[in-house]
C-alpha cells in the first residue's frame, strides 16, 4: 500500500523532494502549489525553459508518476491538510507554517535560504515554534536576501535540504522512532 504524501510548494525545495520520492515508488502523492515557473526560476528549481509559465504542481504531476493530483491552489487550513500520512512543507511562508505546525496532522517542515537550510518535524519541542515562526508573513527566496539573481551566485542548500528530507521521510515511514526531531545545516 502506497503512502499519502502532502507537498506544499513545488519550487526550490519542492522540485528536487519530489522527483526522488517518486524514484522509489512507494507514495501517492499529491503537490499543492499555486505559483507558475518563471524563467528567474531556471537556476535553482528542478525545472526547464519548457515548463515555464505553467502551474508548478502540474508541472509536478505532468512529469512524476507518483504525483496523484496537484492543487494548483494554496493550502492554508487544517482541513485541506487532513486524511495525509504526512504533510511535507516546502514553502517559505511563514502563515503557512504558523497553520501546519498547529495542526493536528503530522508533518515535516523543509527550509533552505541561502547557506543554511534546517528540517524541523512535528516531533520538535513546541518551545521551539516561536523561534521558528518568528518573523515577516510572506514568502522568501531559497536564495536569501543576497542572491543577484545570477548563475554565478545560485546556493544549493535546497537541493541538500531536499535529499535530507526525502531520507527522512523514508525512515520515518520504515520506523519513525529513528528520525530526528530537527536538524540545522549551515554552510
């Protein structure tokens, strides 16, 4: 029996998680997302000059067989996040963080900006959560505030973030008592 596997978010962390969830064909997995491929996208998300100005998460379904459905909408309640195994968070988004971690659902939380990238689960200590959520509502870049947008300075903490993530989601599944709680990466 295949698992069911929530992805919030396509983009930088989300478009290299899915692809190597999909290689071991155990999930059923649907990916919610309701932003396009831009071409500013192309140095460091999973995606090619052809999926430009389409829908992430169809991209996301249209190339991945495990990919079962995709929301191209937000997921911004509980409910929407209901009757997962896990919910897998690949948005920097702090509203949508501040509902997954307050839910009753269980979930992992990958997030990659620049040269650090952290993965915080559901099993973390809630004392953590008000360092965690703390800061603006909005979204941000895996690159963080200092990327030129250019080739040159492209950070790949998402793409390391993403394998830590598809790992641990495979332990947790096999023995979930043998996954970390939260793991910090700084490069």
């Amino acid at each position: 029996m295949k698992r069911k596997i929530l992805v919030i978010g396509a983009g930088g962390i989300g478009s290299f998680f899915i692809p190597l969830l999909d290689k071991v064909e155990l999930y059923d997995i649907t990916v919610a997302d309701p932003d396009t491929v831009e071409t500013k996208n192309l140095p460091y998300q999973n995606f090619n000059v052809d999926d430009v100005r389409e829908n992430k998460a169809k991209v996301m379904y249209n190339k991945h067989k495990s990919v079962g459905n995709c929301k191209p909408y937000p997921i911004l309640t509980e409910k929407q996040m209901q009757g997962y195994d896990l919910v897998i968070c690949c948005v920097d988004n702090l509203g949508v963080r501040k509902t997954l971690y307050n839910t009753s659902v269980k979930w992992l939380d990958l997030r990659a900006q620049g040269r650090n990238a952290a993965l915080v689960s559901y099993k973390a200590d809630p004392k953590m959560y008000d360092m965690l959520l703390a800061g603006e509502e909005r979204s941000f870049s895996c690159q963080g505030d200092s990327w030129n947008g250019s080739n040159e300075g492209v950070h790949f903490m998402q793409v390391a973030i993403a394998g830590m993530g598809a790992q641990w989601t495979q332990r947790w599944f096999q023995n979930n008592d043998e996954v970390r709680d939260y793991m910090v990466v700084n490069l």
